[in-house]
C-alpha cells in the first residue's frame, strides 16, 4: 500500500466524521437547552458514565465541564454495580453516553437513577433503547456510518462535540469568565496567559512614590532604593501626576543641567500611561511594546489619578508572558 492510500483513507475518516457532526447539528433542539440549565443550576456534581469508547468520551467531557467552573467526574461501568452505585447522590446529575443505548453495564445505573429520582441526561442514537426511554433529558446523537464500517469513530467523535457544546453553553450561561478560568488553571502557559495585572505588579512600600515639588537629589534616593527604574510622581493629594523613567534622567545629564537642584515636577512626563489592574498581563505587555515604554501605573476602576501599583516589563516576562 503506497503512501497516497494511506491520506486518501484519513480524508475518508475525516469525511464520514464531518457528516456525522454536519448530522447532529440538525439534531439539536430543546432536549439540549434543557441539559445545560439543568447542569449550570446543578448545586452538587454531575457524573458522567459510559462504556468503552464511550467511557473515554465521558472522562474527557467530565474534565471539560470541571475546568469550566461545573464540578464533574466519570464514573466506571464496571465498578457501579460494585459499590460505586453510592458515589451518586439525589442531588447529582447523571449523564450516560452510549451510541446503542442498550449495553448491559449501564441497566444497572439506570435502574437505580431511576429508583432514586436522580436526574438522568441520556446522550444515545436510538429512541427505542432504554437509555433513551429512561432518561428524563434525550440528547439524540445521530445514528451514522463507522470508519471500516465498525470501528467507533463518528459516533464518539458526535459524542465529544455534543460533551463540548454542553460545557461550553454552561460555561456561558453561568457567565464563567477569563477570571474564574484562571483560578482553576494556575499553571503552565495557559495560566501564564490568563494573569492580570494584579498578579505581577509591585505594590505598597515597593512603590517609588515621589512628590512633584521635592528636588530631583531626594528623588534620586527614592529611585536607587526601589530599584524599578521609575519615580511615580504625586501632587499633595497624593493624585498621580507624572512618571520619571531613568531614561529621562540620562537625557536630562546629557544637556549638562544641574540635576541635584532641578525640582521633580520639572522633569516628569505628566498623564503617565496607566492600566486597570483586572486586565489582563498580556494586554500590559502589549501596550509597553506599542509605546516603546518599560513600565505602567496600575489603578483600579475609574480612579485613574490614585496608583495602586506598578507593573514592569521584567515582571511580566518573568512569568512566561508573551
């Protein structure tokens, strides 16, 4: 078998695949609004449960739902009807995924949703089968053609798009933000690109705060001890009125003037560039890139004249931020 049989067999795979999914977007109707209300409105957690395939297809979908703020887990088949019946309790939300409806492993975990009132969603093919008699929500995946004829292709690849479509939908309908995204994913390039502001700057004492009508000498102390490269300049309200970068400084003794005696205020670039401190890091580091600068004022909401912190450039990049 040469190799250009080999890419003409993928794009067979992937075309029975897009039929199918092209199949189940036709299928969608209110069974599906039903599911996601019921799952955002869920107060405990919702399980998933398959088997096989299937199986795999409800870990994955109950990872989705989890990292979108919906407390999820997947249980197996096969140790249900050994005890793990008892993991579920009446205030969960049961959802079976199986293409027939009829495997044996899951009667049992029907039987006892049913026994119990647990709200059961069912994601099944086949109207005639006992998932979809029993499930209280009938989420109707289309009855399609396998890649090799029996191999679960297209039907798992509807049942992970139908999984997708319901975190997705409960993730907005809860109105689940980038915020709470970033709390349950801290780590790796994905939490990294998730940090606002408020996570890198520099506050309180480490603020090189300076008052506009003190002499550039005192001002000098300020910068050497805080080591940010920057003077944040006030007024007597403590209003923030300019920014001295060190730069600035090197310009300024470049003219030859008489640095000790000139007064802050004299120096400072006014209406320094500022940022909320909710935005996120990445649109920080955007914004210094676009204005060739190094460093930001950091306010929070519609105060723009009071500084709560400081954000540099090394701050940002030193979490991994691009």
């Amino acid at each position: 078998m040469n190799n250009k049989k080999f890419t003409s067999i993928a794009k067979d795979v992937i075309n029975l695949e897009i039929k199918a999914l092209q199949k189940l977007k036709k299928n969608l109707n209110n069974e599906f609004n039903k599911a996601v209300i019921q799952i955002a409105k869920c107060q405990s957690k919702v399980i998933l449960c398959g088997v096989g395939k299937s199986g795999l297809i409800a870990s994955k979908i109950a990872a989705t739902l989890s990292s979108v703020g919906t407390p999820s887990f997947n249980l197996s088949a096969g140790d249900s009807s050994h005890g793990d019946l008892g993991s579920i309790s009446k205030k969960d939300i049961l959802i079976l995924i199986s293409y027939s409806g009829q495997t044996n492993e899951l009667k049992n975990i029907i039987q006892y949703a049913n026994r119990n009132k647990i709200l059961l969603i069912g994601i099944v093919s086949k109207k005639e089968s006992i998932l979809y008699k029993a499930s209280d929500i009938k989420i109707l995946t289309p009855q399609v053609k396998e890649s090799g004829g029996i191999v679960p292709t297209s039907s798992t690849t509807t049942q992970l798009a139908i999984g997708d479509a319901i975190a997705i939908a409960t993730m907005q309908y809860k109105k689940f933000g980038k915020l709470d995204f970033k709390k349950i994913h801290p780590a790796g390039s994905l939490g990294a690109q998730l940090k606002t502001v408020e996570d890198v700057m520099v506050v309180g004492k480490k603020i090189p705060f300076v008052n506009e009508n003190i002499k550039m000498k005192e001002a000098l102390k300020i910068l050497n001890n805080k080591k940010l490269g920057v003077l944040i300049c006030q007024n007597k309200k403590r209003e923030t009125v300019g920014i001295i970068t060190d730069g600035q400084i090197r310009r300024f003794n470049q003219k030859k003037h008489s640095l000790q005696t000139v007064k802050v205020k004299n120096i400072m670039t006014r209406k320094p560039i500022a940022i909320d401190k909710s935005d996120l890091a990445a649109k920080a580091l955007a914004l210094m890139n676009n204005k060739k600068i190094t460093s930001l004022c950091v306010f929070k909401g519609k105060n723009l004249k009071k500084t709560i912190g400081v954000v540099h450039i090394h701050h940002i990049l030193q979490s991994n931020i691009s």
